[in-house]
C-alpha cells in the first residue's frame, strides 16, 4: 500500500492529502501561507508497504521563495541561482540555506 504523510506547521498531520492543497497552501498562496505559520520547513513523505520510502522537505524565505529538497535513494536539490549558492541566508527556523537554492514561487 502507497500513502503520504503531510507534516503541517500546526503539528497536524495528513495521510494521503491531495496535491493541490499542498500546491495551493504553499505555493499559489505564498506569502499569506508562510506568513501565517512559526516555521519555515514542511515535510512530505512518501510510504510503501508501511515503510518510509521517500521525503520532500519545501522550506521557505519570504523573499527568496521556496527550497526544494527531495530524498529518494539520493538527495536532488533545487538550484535556481548556481552563482549564489555561497550567500548563506537564514529561515524563520534559524536554519541556513544557501541563497542559490530557492526558487520563486512561481517556478517552484
């Protein structure tokens, strides 16, 4: 059996949510959504037969965009900027993220 598991900012979680929410909460509403919760990471992960197979983790800067980082057997990150990726910027979580890596909202 394949399911996801949401990971919300209020310390819900969803099983099997609709990708569409999750594009619409994150992405086509960015700045009220990331505005509105105390983190800046969310997680998404992907099971089979009731074993974690794979993970998306979508953080969030306000004016940076969103940064996508996706784990199934090897890590794929997203690159918007090669030429920033050595200007280290800070989330809400204080966590550190290369600039280079977020994406605008409307590419992610």
């Amino acid at each position: 059996m394949k399911y996801t598991k949401y990971d919300r900012p209020d310390d819900k979680m969803i099983i099997n949510i609709d990708p569409d929410v999750v594009y619409n909460d994150i992405i086509k509403n960015f700045k009220n959504y990331w505005s509105s919760v105390s983190v800046a990471c969310i997680e998404v992960q992907y099971y089979e037969d009731n074993e974690q197979v794979a993970s998306l983790f979508i953080n969030a800067h306000l004016d940076y965009g969103i940064y996508l980082n996706y784990y199934r057997n090897e890590e794929k990150l997203s690159v918007f900027d090669k030429n920033r990726l050595n200007e280290i910027i800070w989330t809400k979580d204080v966590c550190d993220f290369p600039m280079g890596l977020f994406l605008p909202p409307e590419l992610a």
